[in-house]
C-alpha cells in the first residue's frame, strides 16, 4: 500500500472514530454500538 493510500486510510479512520465518539450512549445504542467497539467499527468502515 503506498503512502498516500495509507495516510488517507488512517484519516479516515480517525474521522470515523471521531465522528462515532461525538455520539451519546443513546445514540450509540440506537445503532447497536458500544463505545468499546467504535475502534473496531472505524476499521471495518474504512476498509
């Protein structure tokens, strides 16, 4: 994976994580997350 690539992933991961630890725990909830599975939900969102 070149550089490039890999840094616009790694924004876009960041961003996603960003975005999903803005939420309430309601919210969260309401979409079946909880906030120990944000990281791993960033990474599938980025792939």
């Amino acid at each position: 994976m070149s550089i490039s690539r890999t840094l616009k992933s790694w924004r876009q991961y960041r961003s996603t994580v960003s975005e999903l630890n803005s939420l309430s725990a309601r919210e969260l909830s309401d979409l079946g997350i909880s906030r120990s599975d944000i990281p791993a939900v960033a990474r599938q969102a980025t792939r």
